[in-house]
C-alpha cells in the first residue's frame, strides 16, 4: 500500500492560508505532535468511534474546501523519507481499514481540522523555575526638614537622576513636611534564545501631607536582557511629569515676577553589565534626557546626555562596595536667548562610593557618600551663573532588618548640603525615614 501525505505539505498549506510563509517552525519541537503518538492515537481512535462527534465539523468543509484536494489521494501520495515509519503515518493508514462504515470525506475533514489545530497551537516548552511574574512594593515614611529640596535628595544615586534642574535659592527654605513614598513594581520574567528577559514597569511617588501642591509622582520602564552568563544589558525609559519645584523669579516678563516653576523630565538611559568574576561586576552607563518647563521658565528647557563607569566589589563575604563616576552635559535653550540672562547650561562630574555591610544573618547596613561638581558654562552678561558652579555633598545611612525571605524593614537618614561659588551660605537638607518592603 502506498504512503500518506506528509504532514509538512499540509501545513505547509495551512500556512498559506494564514498568509505566512511555513519556515519550519512547528517542526522545532518534537515533543508537538509526530513525537506524541498517544496524543494523537487517542484522538485519532476518538473520532472514529464517535461518528457523531466527527459529523459536527462538516459545516468547515466549504471553508476549507480548497485544501480537502490535497489529501484526497491520501492513500497513494508520499513523500518525506522521515515520515515513512512514523507512528502518526501508521495510525493514519490503518484509520480506514479499521472502520470500513467511516465516510472517507469525513475523515480527511477530522484529519484536516487536526492538522490545522496543531499548526495553530503554541508550540509548548518546559518553563524555566525563574519564569513567571513578581510584585515588588515599598512604603516608605519620610520627615523632611525643606519640602523644596527633598526630591532632589532623595533622587540623588547613581540609579537615580543625580542631576537634578538647576535649584535658585528661592526655590529652598520651604518648610517642613512628612512626605509618603510608595513604590510599586511588576517584574515579568521570560526566557528567549538569548537568556532571561525581565521586563519591568515600577510607578514611584512623593506624597506631601502638609505641602499637597508638591506631590508628584513618577513611572518607569525597564527591560534587563541576558547576553551570556556573565553579561548583561538594560534599557530603561523614566517619565516625571509636571513637578513643581516652587516660586521662583521668572525673567521672560522682564518684571521678575514670582511665579511657580514645573518641569517634567524624560530620561532614557542604558547599562552594558558584565561580571568579571563572581565577586566583582562592572558596567558601562549612558543616559539622554529632556527636561521640560512650563512656559514661564521655557529658556531653561534642557537637554542632556551622560556616560560613565559602575563597578561593584564583594572585598569580603559580607562586605559590598560600589563605586561610580558619571560625566554629564547639559545644554539648555537660555544660550540661545541673552535677553533673559538666565542660562543653566551645565557640565557635571558626579563621583559616588556605597559599601553593604551584613551585620548578622537578617541584618544589614548601607552607606553611601555622592558628590557633585556642577560648572554652570553660561557666557551671558548679567547672568548669575557667568563663570559660577555649585558643589553638593550627601550622606546616607540606612539599617535592613529581614523579617521573612519576602518582607524587609528599614529606617535610615540622609543629609546632603548644596553651595553655589555666588551664594554666601550652603543649603542644607535633612530627611529621615522608615518604611518596609515586600517581594513576591
């Protein structure tokens, strides 16, 4: 007796049905149909002794009847050497004879349909342990000694925006306030012919009790792709909108009126990470951004790119070091428009140094010591920023205490002083917090 069709030509017409060259790919895996013959045999076997179940695909006959053709001689045709002895064949071949009653339409209409439904089920594969989903949330309460300088204290980090707009004495001395900041995070975690993907989306916000005015909040976008076992790279996308950093002396009115500041930011940023040895991490950072005013403070419109180098240092089993140096150039649209003599067009060396420390098995110190030198490079007569720069210093201290594989306490302070080279006195911002953390 002759050979079936292949099943590769029916598919093969399957998928031109569906508009789609057949490049193969359903035959990756095996373990889909030709290989499961108890599958198929089941299914095979199912139809034949329940006509009447078999009968309930005849109204698909018009629709696919310009395919019934090409296995009408199904008894006769051949072909692929690799199906000769497969089972599927087999089974297909003895369908007839087994139930000589069966109608022979009906059955090429069963074995179609079957053919189709496995062309469009996803081809199934053994999910990696990492795979799957993962919630992240963090509550944290802060008491901040100036509601104008807390965000940019607290974004202050090498994984933050270090750089914050350019902050006139003005926009400082605002008052005390207890601020909440919740932060939420989904992770979805994926395996593709690369390695792990781990696409994220985390929403971040300030929440003033007393200063409401200043709550604003921001949302960010991420994708870690793995290249290889010790080599790693991350896009991450970051929106703040409408931020309101406070009254300030406005210059486009020519009356220097006092009017409220916003801006929203948009910063896309990348990592290259590769870990040199188990203990020791390095990676190649890089960021351009956008910050955006309202229209009162439109010559300080800026654009901004930054490079430089992460490394992270286990020294000691429980000792943790980081250090980082970021060069950044920003140039805003003031440059172009002397009238206003304010331009906050900047180059920025930013130099930080973490080190973790695991006091016992659930508890954890962090510290961290970052320093900014902001050179303003604005060339403007009568603009206060000719020939100035600024210098930041801050400190962090906080404490983790794990109190299940999941959820984390902390508590910690944070202290960073600001100088411009044309002010008399630094500014100085005190923020101290608590909050707890869960991972699912």
């Amino acid at each position: 007796m002759s050979e079936p069709a292949s099943f590769m030509t029916v598919r093969r017409e399957v998928a031109e049905w569906r508009g789609q060259a057949d490049t193969g790919y359903e035959m990756r895996d095996t373990r889909c149909g030709i290989c499961d013959t108890g599958y198929v045999i089941r299914d095979a076997r199912s139809g034949i002794r329940d006509l009447k179940r078999a009968a309930r695909y005849s109204h698909l006959e018009s629709r696919y009847s310009h395919l019934a053709s090409r296995i009408s001689n199904l008894d006769t045709r051949i072909s692929h050497p690799e199906l000769r002895g497969a089972p599927v064949a087999h089974v297909l071949i003895a369908m007839p004879q087994r139930n000589s009653d069966f109608d022979a339409a009906s059955l090429r209409r069963l074995v179609l349909l079957f053919v189709l439904f496995a062309s469009l089920w996803p081809t199934p594969r053994l999910a990696s342990a990492e795979e799957g989903w993962s919630l992240e949330g963090r509550g944290s309460l802060f008491y901040t000694d100036d509601v104008g300088l807390f965000s940019a204290t607290r974004r202050l980090s090498r994984d933050g925006d270090p750089t914050q707009p350019a902050i006139d004495s003005k926009l400082t001395d605002q008052g005390s306030d207890v601020v909440f900041e919740p932060i939420l995070g989904v992770t979805r975690s994926l395996t593709n012919s690369l390695g792990r993907l781990d696409l994220n989306v985390q929403g971040q916000g300030f929440v003033f009790t007393e200063n409401p005015q200043f709550t604003h909040g921001t949302m960010r976008l991420q994708a870690t792709q793995e290249l290889s076992s010790a080599t790693r790279i991350q896009a991450r996308f970051s929106y703040a909108p409408d931020q309101l950093l406070g009254d300030n002396d406005e210059h486009q009115s020519g009356q220097t009126q006092l009017t409220a500041e916003k801006l929203t930011s948009y910063i896309w940023s990348a990592r290259l990470i590769h870990d040199v040895t188990p203990d020791l991490s390095v990676r190649l950072f890089n960021r351009y951004g956008m910050r955006r005013y309202n229209e009162a403070f439109s010559e300080r419109d800026l654009n901004f790119w930054t490079i430089g180098p992460h490394v992270d240092w286990r020294v000691a089993p429980k000792i943790k070091l980081g250090l980082s140096y970021h060069y950044e150039r920003g140039l805003a649209e003031g440059r172009k428009q002397p009238q206003f003599e304010d331009d906050t067009s900047y180059v920025n060396h930013y130099l930080s140094a973490d080190m973790d420390v695991e006091l016992t098995e659930r508890l954890s110190l962090l510290t961290a010591f970052h320093f900014e030198h902001n050179i303003w490079t604005s060339g403007l007569a009568g603009d206060e920023r000719n020939d100035a720069y600024e210098n930041t210093y801050q400190g962090d201290v906080t404490l983790v205490y794990r109190l299940t594989d999941s959820i984390q306490g902390f508590g910690g302070v944070q202290r960073s002083s600001r100088k411009e080279s044309f002010e008399a006195s630094s500014i100085k911002n005190t923020n101290v917090g608590i909050g707890l953390s869960a991972r699912f």
